[in-house]
C-alpha cells in the first residue's frame, strides 16, 4: 500500500500555499463586499470573509495540487506562450464567449423580468455598479470552484481511474478523462442554478471548461463575468 505522502510527492506545496493564499484572499473580498452591496441575506456582515476565505482557499490549493499531479498550466499568464498570443487566448476564450453567453441568456429569459419567477435579490440591482459587483463576484467565485476545483479534479481522479483503458486503447481514449470532467463538473454547475436554469447553465459550464482549459482561468473569468454582468445589465436593470 503506498503512503498517504505518496499524493503529494512532486508538489511544490509552500509554491502553492501561497497561490491559494492570494486567490483565497481576494475572492473572499470580492464575493463579501457583493453581499453587504446587494445583501441576499441581510444579516450578511464582515465577518463573513474568514468563511469565504477557507471555501475558496481551500477550493483554490486543492484544484493547484491536481493540476501540478497532472503537469498542467490553470493559469494563462504563466504559460510559456507570448503577450500576443495570450492577449488573443483572452479575446477568443473570454470575451468573446463571455459576450455570447450573456446575449444568449438575455435572448431566452428577458421576459423573467416582468414575470414571478424573477429571484427576489435581483430588485436590489439600481445601476451597472449592483451588476458588476454581482458579476465580478459569482464569475470569479463560481470559476475557482466549478472549473478550477472541480473540472481539474475530475479529469485528474478519471485520469487515474482509466489509465488501463487508455494505455491499451486506441488514441481516442485518451480524451475520456477531459469529455467526462467536462460533463461532471458542467451538471454540477447546472445542478446549483436551479431545476429550471439547469439546461442552459449545463450548457453554458461546459463552454467555460472549454475557456479555462484552452485559455487559462484568467480567460475563463472574463467569460463567466462578461456574461453575468450583460445578462444582469440587459435583463433587470
């Protein structure tokens, strides 16, 4: 039996300690200063940035630990390409999917607006400033948790759990551990937004994996919080 030591054997933890300590921090700002903004829950108070901070500090050093296990880069700006190029990985995985994503949901639900079904903390966004708190916080949040935690985790656990398939198999098997993440990771995603959002968030999840994956998760934050803040902007304001 090999030791529990053996999984973190080739990870540079203190490296990554203090990645997560970054990403923990400022996502635990952001995501805290969106709540007192447009208070959900109005008991909501500072306090609230130490819990924010083990969920997504946490979440953050986990999904660091799979993708170094796996030899691979979450983050654009470290990845051995020039500016140029990862300024069009940013257009191509961020903005633009970002700007489709938000048209497409405002295409199909414009009319909750005026309809029961309109979640009740949406009438506290008064202007763009509501909305792209709102946006910076759930894109940033949800994107260290559902691509960054999750989708990472799971290609990296099915990795291991196929590895005889795809070492005896044809080239094509190799692509099972990323089609499954991406379809596990994107009916979690859909699963949190709701029975009746659960098709299009399902949808929308798996062309955010396909964004953090090709263009890092800088490019996969810009997407999620592009499309939040058109969608919100467009349809409540």
């Amino acid at each position: 039996m090999k030791s529990p030591t053996y999984f973190f054997q080739g990870v540079h933890i203190v490296r990554l300690l203090g990645k997560a300590l970054i990403l923990g921090v400022l996502a635990a700002v952001v995501h805290t200063v969106a709540d007192l903004k447009v208070p959900r829950n109005p008991e909501t108070e500072w306090t609230e940035i130490f819990r924010y901070f083990y969920l997504f500090g946490s979440s953050v050093l986990m999904g660091l630990i799979f993708a170094e296990k796996m030899h691979f880069q979450p983050f654009l700006v470290s990845r051995p390409i020039g500016w140029g190029r990862r300024m069009l990985a940013l257009l191509l995985f961020g903005v633009g999917p970002g700007l489709l994503i938000g048209l497409v949901y405002h295409n199909l639900f414009a009319w909750v607006r005026f309809s029961p079904r309109r979640p009740a903390w949406t009438y506290l966004l008064t202007d763009w400033s509501d909305t792209l708190v709102v946006s910076l916080s759930s894109g940033f949040t949800e994107e260290l948790v559902f691509r960054f935690l999750l989708f990472v985790s799971f290609i990296y656990v099915l990795s291991r759990l196929f590895h005889p398939v795809i070492a005896m198999g044809p080239a094509f098997t190799a692509t099972i551990p990323f089609l499954f993440g991406v379809i596990l990771s994107s009916l979690l995603f859909g699963a949190v937004h709701g029975t009746y959002g659960f098709l299009t968030a399902f949808l929308a999840g798996a062309l955010l994996c396909l964004c953090f994956y090709r263009g890092g998760l800088e490019s996969a934050v810009v997407a999620h919080v592009l499309a939040n803040f058109v969608f919100f902007s467009l349809t409540y304001l």
